[in-house]
C-alpha cells in the first residue's frame, strides 16, 4: 500500500512538474519573434521568405503566442503561395517550417484548434500537428477571409444571398440545422465593389475593412478604414485610419489587416510590388484614438 501510495505520489508530482514546463508562458521579450514592439508609427515586422516570394496577406498568433502563422507570395495574381509558422519551445523560435502549399492568409479559431484560408479550406489540429486541408461546409461561392469570433459567429467576403450591394460583401454566416446562408453587412460597410479583405474583433466591437480608391476615398490604390459596432448593433460610417498607416502613394496600398489577441497590435500587409512588399506592424493606440473620435469622446492627445 505505501509503495503504491509513493508511486501515487511521485506520478502527481511528476505531472505537475511537466504541466508547468509546458504550460509556461512565452517571456516577454521573446513576444512577436523577440522583434522590438512599434509605437504609434509603423515598422516592418521582419518574416523570412524563400528567393523571389514576399510575406504578404494576414497573420495568425496563438493565443499564447507561441506560434505565428503567415503567408508568402510570388506577386498578384499568385503561381506560388505557401503558409509558414514558427514555434516557440525549448526557450526559443524555432522555423520556419513549411505548412502547407497553394494556401494563404492564416486565420485561427478563437480556440485556436482550427486554422482558415484565404480560400474555403481550413485545417484541424491533432495530437501530431495540423490534419490536411478541408472544405468548409457545404458552400458553392467563394469565400473570402473567413473568420471566427467569440460569439461562435463566422463572418466573410462572399456574394450574400440577400442584402447585397453589387459584387462580394462583407458578410455573416446564417447557420440553422438544415441550411447555411450568406447575410451582407449591408451599408455603411459594403461598396458596389468587391470588397474583400477585413479583420473583425473578437469581440466584434469593430471592423477593420481594405477599401480601393474606386471605392472609397483613399491615399494609396487600397486603404485599411476603421468601423464601430453601436449598442443597437449598426455600424458606423468607415472611417481612414490616416496618414499615420495609410500612404500617400496612389501606385502603394494597405491590405491584409490582423490586430492581435492582446489587442496591443495592427499588422498589415503593404507594398507596391514585390521588391518593397511586406508586412508592418503598428500599435493600436492609433486605432483607440480614431475609435474615440468616431464615438464622439474625448481624446487624449
């Protein structure tokens, strides 16, 4: 009985121990690849990429920050896209390791158990990494920049099935037991353009929205504008998020915005073409200072 008792008692404290090697939280300093973190003016998040392609397209984060997923590109329209992460264990990052692939633009689940395309794929976490890509249900259009929120809620870019302004909108899945459908956002968010690539928060307080200048007043040929969620569940006018992030280049433009779990950070794909292209990161007081301005409060300068 006390040879069992001990080993009882050895075999808790050895998953203990194990539960808090592993379950330790990343250091501070090696946050984000240990790059230096951006104040209110963007700076380049630096992602290695193989000769001739470019990072581009969103980010993905885990929760924990221990992996960082990531897309890179040959140019637009792509022959060559692929994902790539790193991982941070053993007290250090390491990758990047090929993922997948023909796939880009990462996005994870809120439970971080899931992984989105650009595309209608997506992919499983298992017990030995990530399952081959799968279809999302059973939709026939295209789907754009699928996303998950908190509430358990998909939004996308796709042609709704009601509500739509002219070409593929900003949208939100319907689901019910029998049928699946496509609900636009409707004004002020969606154009009579395409409009394809956003961020919505978890909380899905706000949007963040990629507009062209054939759609939207912009300073380069595609810029990142910002929207709030009212009480009443509307949604105020876009609103540029300016200079600061948004250059006065109409040959340059601002795609592929993710803002991280902690809140802390914008990043965004830029770049007139492939020799300057890459992604940015920026931090989001400046999204703070224009969500008070939009909500009529006072802002401290």
């Amino acid at each position: 009985m006390k040879n069992k008792l001990n080993f009882s008692i050895a075999f808790i404290f050895f998953l203990t121990t194990y539960s808090l090697i592993y379950s330790q939280s990343i250091p501070e300093d090696s946050l984000y690849l240990g790059q230096i973190p951006p104040g209110n003016e963007p700076k380049a998040f630096r992602l290695p990429v193989d000769s001739g392609l470019f990072a581009a397209e969103r980010i993905a984060v885990s929760n924990d920050g221990k992996e960082i997923y990531y897309g890179e590109t040959d140019n637009y329209p792509p022959k060559i896209t692929k994902i790539k992460y790193f991982k941070y264990f053993n007290d250090k990052w390491n990758g990047p390791i090929t993922l997948f692939n023909n796939f880009g633009a990462p996005a994870l689940s809120v439970d971080n158990r899931k992984l989105y395309f650009e595309t209608e794929s997506y992919c499983v976490k298992n017990d030995t990494g990530w399952s081959a890509p799968l279809k999302f249900r059973s939709i026939s259009k295209r789907i754009h920049y699928l996303q998950e929120t908190n509430s358990g809620s998909y939004y996308l870019s796709s042609i709704p099935d009601k509500g739509g302004t002219g070409g593929m909108d900003w949208s939100k899945l319907i689901i019910s037991t029998t049928d699946t459908t496509v609900q636009s956002l409707g004004l002020p968010l969606n154009t009579v353009n395409d409009d394809l690539d956003f961020f919505i928060a978890r909380d899905e307080s706000f949007i963040i929205l990629v507009s062209g200048s054939k759609s939207r007043k912009c300073f380069g040929y595609s810029d990142l504008f910002i929207s709030i969620k009212r009480d009443d569940n509307t949604w105020t006018n876009p609103k540029n998020l300016g200079p600061e992030i948004n250059i006065n280049d109409p040959s340059d433009g601002r795609w592929g915005p993710y803002v991280s779990v902690d809140n802390k950070y914008l990043f965004y794909s830029h770049g007139k073409d492939p020799s300057t292209a890459g992604i940015n990161w920026v931090s989001t007081k400046v999204i703070e200072n224009i969500k008070k301005e939009v909500l009529n409060l006072n802002i401290t300068k």
